[in-house]
C-alpha cells in the first residue's frame, strides 16, 4: 500500500530593522500586517500577531535608547507564527499588576492571554529577543 502524498508547507520568513521612536509601532504593525496578509495567513491570526507585536515593539522601543535599533522577526511554519522582538536591553520583560485606572503597564498580560505561548531569551553579542507564538488558524 502506497501512502498519500502529503503537501508540506514551507517556512516563511520576514524580517526587519526599526528606529526605536514612537511612530516605529505604527510602521512595524503595519508591516507585520501587510506580510501576514500576503502569506495567506487567516485574517484573525493576522489580528492577533499584530496585536502582540504592538505590544512588544512597545516594550522594545521604551527600554532602548535611540542609538540602537528594535529587530522583528518572523517565521510562518505553516502550523504557527513565531514573533520574536530583539533589542539592546539585558533586562527580561516582567508582567505588572497595575490599577484599574492606569493608563499603561498591560501590555505583557494582553500577551500572555492571546499568545499561546511567550517567552525571552538573551541574544548574543547584546540584548534580549521577546517572542510568542501564535497558532495559524484556518480560515472559516
């Protein structure tokens, strides 16, 4: 008995390199969602990636300064996105309890809930790559 052959999915990549201004969430969600968009990727996921790397590049640019750059990165494996955000800080992200009134500082929970999974790890020669996974959902 012959096996079916089975269609395997190649892995997708995008990458780039951002100033660490204000402006640069806009810029970096906006072409995390255009290369999502063009992968085919279902229009929720598309969604919820964009939501985490606003999030993350938020971090990012807050804790670099202006003479180093923010990294986004991303592969498409076919089953899930991986989102990885670099900058120059050793410092890992920590979650906060904030007040119900304040205006910031949820940023890593809203991660935490939407991703099905969320991590940091030192990046070598500097810094540190925050990322988080999220399952590429078949369009309905």
């Amino acid at each position: 008995m012959t096996r079916p052959l089975q269609l395997v999915q190649p892995i997708q990549t995008w990458e780039m390199w951002f100033t660490p201004f204000p402006k640069t969430v806009y810029i970096a969600r906006r072409q995390v969602g255009r290369t999502l968009n063009g992968w085919g990727v279902p229009e929720d996921t598309v969604d919820t990636a964009v939501l985490i790397t606003s999030e993350l590049v938020t971090n990012a640019i807050r804790h670099c300064d202006t003479q180093h750059l923010v990294h986004v990165h991303i592969t498409d494996d076919g089953d899930e996105l991986l989102l990885e955000v670099s900058d120059p800080s050793r410092q890992h992200p920590r979650p906060m309890i904030v007040p119900s009134d304040a205006e910031s500082g949820r940023g890593l929970m809203l991660v935490r809930v939407v991703a099905a999974d969320f991590g940091a790890r030192d990046r070598d020669p500097v810094g540190k790559t925050v990322w988080a996974t999220v399952p590429r959902l078949p369009a309905s």
